[in-house]
C-alpha cells in the first residue's frame, strides 16, 4: 500500500517535472530559436547573465520574472469570474491528459513490480479524449468572457473547429483500437514490442490524419484561425496579460508534449528501440545483478520514449513555421469533406484486412 | 471511504443542477450544467462504469454543452429580470414533490436484489460484447434512428441555404 503510493507519487513528480518544470519553459526557447533559424534571424539572444548568454537559454527565466511582474488586467465589462476560470480549464486538461500515457514498460524491482504509468486505465485513450474536448471550454469562455468582439470570433472560430476535427479524429482512431483490440495504452506498447507492428506500419493513412487532426485540435499554425493575429488581433486571449496569457500558452506548449506523447505511443512503437525486445535489453545489461539491469533497461526505455517525444515535437514545431494558415472556409472543407471520409475509410479498409488475415 | 465519495459527488451534482435552474445568466447556467454532468461521470466511474463515464464526459460534456455554449454566445441571448410570481412558485414546488412520490413509490415497487457482478464489468470490453450480442438488435434500431436524425437535420440546414 505505502510502496504503490510512493510509486505513484514519485511517477506523478517525474512527469510534472519534465512536462512543466523541462518541456514548457524550453519550448518557448526552441520555437523562437527554431522560427529564427527557419527565417534567417538570429532570434532570442539578448537576456544576459554577466554577459554569457549560452544561445539565448537565459531567455526562458526572463521570461517567467517578466511575466510575474507584470499587471493582471481584466478589461471592464469583462465576465470577471468566467474570465480568470478559463486559462485555468485550458491548462488542466493539458497537464491531466499525460496522466495515461505509458513512458515505459513493466520492470521487476526488489520484488515490487513497477509499470511506468501513473493511471493505467482500461479506457486509456478514451480519457484523453474526455478531457481534451474539455479544453475546448477555456478557448470558447477565455473568448466569450473578454467583452471583445475579436475575442469572441476568436472563440466561437475555435469551438467550430476543435468539434469538427474530434469527429474526425475520433473515427481515426477506432482504426488503431481494431488493430491493437484494446484502449489500454499500455497494452498498444506492448504489442509494439514487435517492430513490424509499430502502428506506423499498420495504419500509415492513420497516422497522417490522426497528426492532422492533433494540430488542429492544438490550434496552431496551419490552423491557428482562432488566434489568426492579422484578422482577430490574437483572437480569444486578447485580452488576457500577465500569469493568465502565459497559462494560455503553457497549455498550448504542453498540448504539443502530450500530442507528442500519443503519436509515440500509438504509432511509433512507445518505449521500445526497433528491433530490441525488452528481454533483450535486461540480458544485455545482466551483469549488473537482476535489479541493476532492471533499473538499466528502465533508464534506456524511458530516454528512448522520451526522445522520440522531443522528435515529434521538433516536427510539429517545423509544420507550424514551414505551412500558411488556412482560410477559414478552407479549415471546415478539409475537416468534414476531406479527413471525416477518409477516416471512415480507413476503418473500412482496416475492417476489410483484418477480416481477410484471419 | 466509496460511501463518502458518493455522497460528495452526489452533493455536488445536486448543487450544480439547482445552480442551472436558478441562475439568470445563460452561459454560467449552461457551465452549471457541465459541473452536473462531470459530477454524474463521477458516480459512474463509483460504479466501475468507466467507459460510460468517459462516454459521457465525451458526448454530453465534451461535444453537446459546446454547441450549447456556441448557440448561447451566437444569438447572444439576453438575460432577463423579474422573477415568478408566489402562485406560481407554489405550482412548481407541488410538482416537485408529485412526481418525487410518483417516483419513490415506483422505486419501492421494483425489487432488486444483490445482483451478481462479473470482475469485468465495465470495462470496454465487456459492454461491446454485450452491446454487440445479446443488445444487437436495440443497438442497430438505435443506430438507424440516428442515421435518420442527421440526415433530417442535413436536409433541412440545406433548405435554408439553397433558399
């Protein structure tokens, strides 16, 4: 009982740390430094300590000293309640969401088996869908709240066009639980254990309109439409300064880790190295006693889910600064005329196969 | 320790159902009802019914109570003052407890006993296969009428455009 809580402790303060406490702050560096790079500037190098600046990394510290020092404005005529509520309904789901995604496989120690998951649940995927359509709520009040006629364009663009892409977003991935039979996230890392099973492999059309409809769930460039800054100023945060602007932010940055974090998982074979079976991993590091190489194989598996994390990330970051943004109209024809049919293809085709191999 | 947990989440969907019919503003009414349906998937999950519960966190709270929102904030609606008058309160409140009796004495008229509960009750697995054996035919009927609902809701949005 004290040892599976302090299991579950040490697992939630893992996550936190690296989702909040690494990936937030650092991502604010890499997309200024990456959009630089891909524009030919030479991007964020000013902040200074005693005149090092170690390629612009001081930049994340004065970013948090600025942003906590500045005023927390609510313009008049504001809906003061369901003003300061919304930054904080976008943030959660963002930070909860990472609670079901394995970051690593089962591991005998000292006797107590370890499994690398905060809440392993049976309905996995479904509870992240539960709470990513929550998020929706922070966009739509944060937009609606404001007293602003862009905040509320703003909010109402996002509320069209995160409901659209769920649809179709859903259906894909009813594709991916025929294939795996089961929701458990943990059970779909698993079976990848088998490089030829990765879900890349099984269901590419899968994963290319599951990347689609995850940016455009995180509203960003090509579909950032609710913040569209040339049209809505910048949409529904508008009017949002100081901790409440940056929380908006921190969501959306986190929403890229846990998008990250699925796609691995889901399609690019979790914590596993191609072709290296975690009982592969433990003989090649028995030497260090049965518990060593438990602990052993548990670092590599961690760092190989975690770089492939900090891959995806890197390419999402690359779409956001390489596409134009979408017309509006165009946002809409694509998710209902063009992913929504294709998804339930996909289904199809996967039904038909599957059907075919037995 | 499940007993306390049922009687918060039960609290608080009772105080978020009054707070949806009391309050005046339409968008906290319409959040007031979210707080319900996240309290109700609560008790669900109390129930080890965790697919319902996320089900219902999906579909009601997650897609329906957005278009709510959407529609309240599209045709902007109006909050109104004034209140109802004694007569009517009074009205209200026989009904309430009319259709409370109705129901408690209904309730009391049902026996249940102890019922037997597999170890995989609940789980995805185990409400697709009895969604998909023994409730087929309920399940498609369903479905149909569904299918039937969009395409009516399709064809009339259509009239409006083409007119």
């Amino acid at each position: 009982m004290i040892a599976d809580l302090t299991e579950t402790i040490i697992k939630i303060l893992f996550i936190f740390s690296i989702n909040v406490g690494f990936y937030s702050p650092i991502l604010g560096w890499v997309e200024r430094k990456q959009s630089a790079l891909m524009q030919d500037r030479v991007g964020a190098n000013r902040a200074n300590i005693l005149n090092f600046k170690i390629i612009g990394l001081f930049h994340p510290i004065a970013d948090a000293v600025k942003v906590l020092t500045k005023e927390d404005f609510i313009p008049e005529g504001a809906d003061k309640f369901f003003h300061t509520l919304a930054p904080f309904i976008s943030l959660t789901p963002a930070i909860v969401t990472f609670a079901v995604i394995p970051f690593g496989g089962n591991y005998e120690l000292w006797g107590h088996s370890v499994k690398l998951v905060i809440a392993d649940l049976d309905v996995g995927m479904l509870f992240i869908f539960a709470f990513a359509s929550l998020s929706t709520y922070g966009v739509v009040l944060g937009g609606w709240s404001s007293n602003n006629n862009w905040s509320l364009l703003g909010g109402l663009r996002a509320s069209a066009q995160m409901l659209s892409y769920e649809v179709a977003m859903g259906l894909t991935l009813i594709g991916v639980f025929m294939v795996y039979g089961s929701l458990r996230l943990t059970d779909i890392g698993m079976i990848q254990e088998n490089f030829f099973r990765w879900g890349i492999f099984m269901q590419p059309l899968g994963f290319i309109l599951f990347l689609t409809c995850a940016i455009a769930e995180n509203k960003r460039a090509p579909f950032d439409q609710p913040e569209a800054e040339s049209e809505l100023v910048a949409g529904y945060f508008t009017e949002y300064s100081s901790m409440k602007f940056v929380m908006f932010w921190m969501g959306e940055f986190l929403e890229i880790v846990t998008i990250s974090g699925i796609v691995t998982t889901l399609f690019f074979g979790a914590w596993h190295l191609p072709f290296v079976t975690d009982q592969m991993l433990l003989s090649w590091f028995s030497p260090a006693g049965p518990n060593g190489a438990a602990i052993l194989a548990m670092i590599v598996n961690v760092l190989v889910f975690f770089l492939k994390v900090s891959f995806f990330i890197w390419l999402l970051m690359t779409i956001r600064w390489t596409l134009p943004r979408f017309r509006y109209d165009q946002v809409m024809r694509l998710g209902w005329k063009m992913m929504l049919p294709l998804a339930l293809l996909n289904i199809f085709i996967t039904g038909i196969v599957l059907l075919v191999w037995k | 320790m499940q007993l306390l947990m049922f009687y918060l989440l039960g609290f608080g969907a009772v105080v978020s159902a009054l707070l949806l019919v009391t309050n005046k503003r339409p968008v906290a009414a319409a959040m007031s009802l979210i707080l319900t349906m996240l309290f109700l998937a609560g008790i669900y999950v109390l129930l080890d019914a965790h697919l319902i519960a996320a089900l219902q966190i999906i579909v009601y709270a997650g897609a329906i109570m957005v278009l709510f929102l959407f529609v309240i904030m599209l045709l902007n609606v109006e909050e109104k003052a004034g209140r109802l008058s004694n007569r009517k309160i009074a009205l209200q409140f026989i009904s309430i407890l009319v259709v409370g009796a109705i129901l408690i004495s209904v309730t009391g008229l049902i026996k249940i006993g102890p019922s037997q509960v597999v170890d995989s009750f609940g789980t995805t697995k185990a409400v697709g296969q009895m969604l998909f054996t023994d409730f087929l035919l309920p399940f498609e009927i369903a479905s149909i009428l569904l299918l039937a609902a969009i395409v009516g809701a399709v064809i009339l949005a259509k009239r409006r455009i083409d007119d």
